[in-house]
C-alpha cells in the first residue's frame, strides 16, 4: 500500500517537472529586448528640422535608403511583427495510467480504472506593418516625415 501512495505522488508530479510559464517562455524567445519601434516612437522623437543623426539615434537604421528627384536622401523603415498565441487545455488521463499500470499485478487484469480525459484549444495570429518614411533636405535635415501602420 505504501507502494501505491509514492507511485500516486511520483505520478500527479512528473507532470510539473520541466514546465515553463508562458513569460519564461516569451523571454527564451525573444532574447535581449531589441528597440521596438512604434507609432508612439516616431510621433514623440521625430520632428521637422532633425538632424539625420538625431533620427538613427532615435529609430535605429533604415530598411531602405533612396533619394527623391532632387538628390536629397529618403529614409524608408518597414518593420512587421507578427503575434502568435496558443492556448491548450487537456486534462484526465493520470489516474488512468496509474491504475493500469498497477492493475495486472494488484488487481488483476479488467479492473475498472474510473478515468476520463477531455482536451481542447485555440490558435490566435495577428500581424501588425509600420512603414515609416522620412524626406530629408539638402542639410541632411528633416524636411518631411510620414507613416501608416496597419493590423490584420
């Protein structure tokens, strides 16, 4: 009997061990948190008359860098991010191991194991643009900025 009570413990444990959060989880993955660049970002650090300097201080360096008709430099950062989110749910299933394993040799085989099991779970995926452009004027000053951002 006292076989039966460790099994029981060693049993309802097993499945804790090596279980991550879904924050430890997140932060395996993205590692050292990179400079996000946002909507927020651009409206708060970007103004008329910057310096081209000041700007890849402020966002980072750019996607792509072109010139306009003129010869003055545009800054173009396209940046796209997409969220995945998971969520699974199961239970049932431990006692039924438990007591089949045991069951042929205390029980005898056919012994009635009293289990259930039920599962279920959901996937989520969203992916977000921001597309930032910057005009810059023969000073290599901020003449002109846009952006669009969009979500789908």
């Amino acid at each position: 009997m006292k076989v039966l009570k460790i099994l029981s413990i060693l049993m309802m444990l097993v499945p804790l061990i090596g279980c991550m959060s879904a924050n430890q989880h997140y932060r395996q993955t993205h590692g050292p948190k990179e400079k996000e660049m946002t909507v927020g970002t651009v409206q708060k650090e970007i103004r008329k008359g910057m310096a081209a300097a000041d700007v890849a201080i402020a966002l980072g360096s750019p996607n792509i860098v072109t010139t306009d008709s003129e010869s003055r430099e545009v800054w173009v950062y396209d940046k796209i991010s997409t969220d995945v989110t998971y969520s699974k749910d199961a239970a049932g299933g431990g006692l039924k191991l438990l007591v089949a394993g045991v069951s042929d040799s205390l029980f005898g085989a056919g012994a009635p194991s009293g289990s259930y099991s039920r599962s279920s779970g959901a996937q989520s995926k969203t992916q977000r643009t921001l597309t930032v452009v910057i005009k810059y004027d023969e000073q290599n000053r901020v003449r002109d900025f846009f952006y669009h951002t969009s979500r789908f």
